[in-house]
C-alpha cells in the first residue's frame, strides 16, 4: 500500500488578507471575491486588529502589481 501521495495545497482564488490582532505575531488569512469586498473588511477590522494586504491571486499564484514589472525590466 505505502504511503500517500502529498501534493502542495492550491490556493483559492480572490483576494488575500491577514487579520491579526495588534502586536501579534500570527493571525487569520480571510479570502474576498472582489477588491470592493477586500476594501470592505479592510475598514471593517482597521480599527480594532491589524491588516495586512497579501494580493491577489489566480490559479494558485500571486499576481503581480504591474509596477513590480515595470521595476525589474529597468534594472
């Protein structure tokens, strides 16, 4: 029989955040659909937890911001 097989997890689509509580150093990633959405629980936990923008991402990987091109096809 062995051993299953272990593929990396896929990460869903959508918008990333992490939510932490302030001076933590760990905390809950929450996924959006839209950006309006992410905007919204950006306002929605400011006041009261710390949040960190993770981008977005599309078949399993992060897109890139398009000043991160711009920046490495000029150095």
């Amino acid at each position: 029989m062995g051993r299953p097989p272990v593929l990396p997890k896929k990460k869903k689509d959508g918008f990333w955040l992490d939510i932490r509580n302030k001076g933590a150093n760990s905390g809950v990633v929450i996924i959006r659909d839209s950006y309006e959405a992410m905007m919204q629980a950006v306002r929605q936990y400011e006041n009261t937890k710390d949040v960190i923008i993770l981008g977005e991402h599309r078949n399993g990987k992060k897109v890139d911001d398009g000043k991160k091109k711009k920046a490495k096809a000029e150095a």
